[in-house]
C-alpha cells in the first residue's frame, strides 16, 4: 500500500504534512510519496529527525504550489507542475493507491474530477465526512463539493453515504435521512420535495433504509447514519457544528478554572473531559474522501496539523483497502431509481 502524499498543501506545509506522513508510515508501514519542492520536503525530513529518508518513503519533485489566490477551477491545469498536479496525476497512473492533500478544496475537486475521472455513472463527486453525534459518528453528504443539485445528485448521495458506512465503517444497514426544515414529509423547498420522493421508491424497491426526513437537532442525537443534503446547506452545518463544538469546549474550560472547587472537580473528571475532546476534534478522523471518484482521493482540513496529516493517511489507507469504491462500480446502474418503480439500468444507460 502507498499513499501519495501533497507535501505543499496546506496551511502548515511543508513541515506538517511530512511530520504527519512520517508518523502515519510509523505507525502503520505504509509507504509514502511526498509531492513537493524536493529541498524543501528534505528539510522538513531533517527537521523531523530524519537524517535520510526512510525506507518506503520517497520524494517526486513538483516546481509549483496551488495557491489560495489561485482559480480553483483551472488551478491544477495552469499550474502542471504543482504538488496537487502531479500527485493526482501519480494517482491516476497507478504509483500510489491514494492521494491526500490539504490545499485547495476546489482546486483537488476539479483536479480529481478531470484527471482521475468520477466513475463511471456517477453524476457529481461529494464528499463525506463523519462528523460526531450522540453515540458515535454520521457522514455528512454532501458537505461542500456540490453548491447547486438536483434531486438526482442527493439520490446517488445517499447511495455513496450508504455504501461508505457500510464499507468503511461498518454498519450493516445505514439509516439514511434527508436534512430538511422539518419532519413531516411536505416540508422544505422543491430540491427536498423531489428528493423524498426519489429516496422513497428506492427504500420501497429494498436499496436504501431511508427513514425520511430528519432535522439538524436530530442529526447530532445520532438519529441517521447517513445526513443527505446539498453541498450547500451541508457546509453550513458542517461550519456550524466546528464552531458549537470550539464554544462548548471553551467555556467548559471557563466553568472549571473558575474556582478551587471547579478545578478540584475538573480533575476528577480530566479523562472523561480528554475523551469528549477528543471525540469533538475534527483531527481524529483527519480526512474527508471525495465519494464518487474512481479512485482514492483525501481532502484533509486546511489548516491540519501533524496529527490531522497522520490520521488523513491512516483514513486514505483504510478507504483504499475497504473495496468501496468497486462496490459503487458494481452498483451504480442501480442508483438512478425513478418514482415509478423502474431504474436507469431498466433504459439501457449502462
């Protein structure tokens, strides 16, 4: 197994992402491309305490850097030369099995999407993060790849959600909701309408366990295994609970350094309170995969730190090894249920 690995992405590059790959080859023996100014990264190595590069570790030289200020959308193609580029451009030749970066998410989405292609039948590439509820996780599709869908996005959504949570995180029969204003069934706008619809005759056919509508409060009781929604509404939860789950742990830190008595509490309870931290911190799982690609590709945060990169890689390694990707392949003609009962596969399409 080899991972590639965006040495100049980020917010923290290059030092971070080599500590991190580092310690993710460490840890679990993967083997590990580094993409990036070749001096640079040796430095970053050196600083690590490597004096030369470890066995199963190597370097593939890229001149250029895809900047913040960079576009996006045409990024990866005027900068050929960039770390994103080419360790996307390893991945679609075969010299890793995964690729992770931590620059520009919609420079790595629209890289992915041309270079290592989307499956095939797969209409929009989302990505889907697990994000911490009452009693473990969810995945979040689509969290920010997709502004603008149709109903037809969210229904093959559902089916790359479902699919990864049985795969990846092994869950036997996902509980699938679509996130909407409400509960009741004629809640929400025309996409939501539509999509109920859609997700309801594939629950009646026996390929998704959707229980229907399901509410933001309800999401983080654990109500779903699976939360739906446009790339849109998706990123503003997903911003919204980064920022609940900040506050709560700041002023939890407040409360118990307020006095003797608070502090004398706080230590009886320092594990408890490390465990929620630790559950709550978005560096656990590292990385969110980009579902629908024909390949593995992982978006790491922005601003990752060493720890973030290592468990990134760990979830690259974990994605590429758990055959999801061939079960999307070998069921995608099956993920265009129409309201009538029928399927694309029924019209020929594949």
């Amino acid at each position: 197994m080899k991972i590639i690995v965006d040495a100049m992405g980020g917010d923290n590059a290059p030092q971070a992402i080599v500590q991190g790959a580092l310690d993710a080859h460490r840890a679990s023996g993967v083997g590990i491309v580094l993409v990036g100014r070749t001096a640079e990264v040796l430095r970053a190595v050196e600083a690590c305490g490597e004096k030369t590069l470890p066995t199963g570790v190597e370097i593939k030289e890229a001149s250029e850097v895809v900047e913040i200020a960079d576009d996006p959308a045409t990024a990866f193609k005027v900068k050929k030369d960039s770390s994103l580029t080419v360790g996307l451009e390893l991945l679609r030749q075969g010299a890793g099995d995964a690729f992770v970066s931590a620059g520009s998410t919609g420079a790595l989405l629209a890289g992915a999407t041309l270079l290592v292609k989307r499956i095939r039948g797969i209409r929009r590439a989302a990505m889907g993060p697990q994000i911490p509820v009452l009693g473990g996780r969810t995945i979040l599709c689509d969290c920010g790849a997709n502004a603008q869908c149709t109903p037809e996005y969210l229904l093959q959504f559902a089916f790359l959600g479902s699919f990864y949570a049985q795969r990846v995180c092994g869950i036997q029969e996902p509980r699938v909701g679509l996130l909407n204003i409400g509960a009741e069934e004629e809640k929400g706008d025309e996409l939501r309408h539509e999509t109920y619809a859609l997700l309801q005759a594939a629950a009646e056919q026996g390929r998704l366990h959707f229980i229907g509508n399901i509410e933001a409060n309800d999401v983080m009781l654990g109500k779903a295994d699976v939360v739906v929604t446009d790339g849109f509404t998706g990123n503003v939860m997903l911003k919204a609970l980064e920022g609940t789950a900040k506050f709560l742990l700041k002023e939890l830190k407040g409360v118990f350094l307020s006095s003797g008595k608070a502090k004398l509490a706080a230590g009886m309870v320092k594990g408890e309170l490390g465990q929620l931290k630790k559950q709550m911190d978005p560096s656990e799982i590292g990385g969110t995969p980009f579902l629908g690609i024909s390949k593995p590709v992982i978006k790491a945060h922005g601003g990752s730190d060493a720890h973030a990169i290592a468990n990134a890689v760990l979830r690259a390694k974990e994605y590429a090894e758990s055959g999801f990707i061939a079960e999307i392949e070998a069921n995608v003609a099956h993920m265009q249920v129409r309201p009538d009962g029928g399927s694309e596969k029924d019209r020929g399409t594949y």
